[in-house]
C-alpha cells in the first residue's frame, strides 16, 4: 500500500491497518515499518473471522511462504519479530461509506498481497462515480 500512498492521498482514501497483536506490538511494527497509516488491535481476531480470513499454519510455514519470505529478505525487507496470532493470514478490504466493499483480498499464505493496481483502479472507479457530472445547457 505504501507504494500508492501519494494516490491514495489524492483520493482522500484513510488506510487502516489492523493487526492480531498488542498495542505495543503495533507500536512496534509502525516503527519498524515506518509506516503513518493508522494501526488498530484485534487480539482476539473477531474481524478476522468475520471477514472468514484464512487461518493456516501451511499458510505461514509452507513452500509459497518461505519462498515468499526469502524474495522479500533478499529485497531488503526484514520482517523483524514474530507478533500476533502467527496463523493468521490477513488480507485487504477496501470499504466507502455506508460500508459497501469494493474490493477484498484473503491472502491464503504469507506474502500474498493484494494487487496494489487494482485497488488503485477500484478507487479511482469509485471517485469518478462520485463526482459530479456537469449537464450541458441545450441552446
């Protein structure tokens, strides 16, 4: 998400990030990540069931997850320590007033993210919709 984070200004978008730890725990994973998007807490994972999130130890442990790990570290992006429900799988859910979702990702293992691309176009789908259309004047 950090990589549209300009596009996701422009389009008056709030990116919220919730995560299975501790508030300190999210503290943490702020700083490590340096990151300005805010941070909520769900220990006991009650938005993650009910957005039905995968909750897999294959998911954390199996080949697409160290593969997945290791293109990330040789990137040069560290994960840092185990926090949270280490199981538990995320995801991405892209919501507008009154709670419509426009776009959800499950990520069934780790390091499956959603296509930033298509969250991008989803919300500038959604911002045209919501502009005003002018009306031309019949002369």
């Amino acid at each position: 998400m950090r990589d549209i984070k300009d596009q996701l200004d422009d389009l008056n978008t709030n990116v919220v990030v919730v995560g299975s730890g501790s508030v300190e725990q999210a503290r943490a994973f702020k700083e490590h990540n340096q990151t300005s998007f805010e941070m909520l807490v769900d220990p006991e994972r009650k938005a993650y069931k009910a957005l039905s999130f995968h909750r897999s130890v294959w998911g954390s442990i199996g080949f697409r997850a160290i593969k997945n790990l290791w293109r990330a570290y040789r990137g040069g992006h560290h994960t840092g320590r185990l926090q949270g429900d280490p199981w538990q799988m995320g995801g991405t859910i892209v919501l507008v007033p009154p709670g419509e979702v426009l776009y959800l990702h499950k990520s069934r293992y780790s390091g499956d993210h959603a296509d930033v691309e298509k969250i991008s176009k989803v919300l500038k789908e959604y911002a045209e919709s919501m502009t005003p259309k002018l009306i031309p004047e019949n002369n």
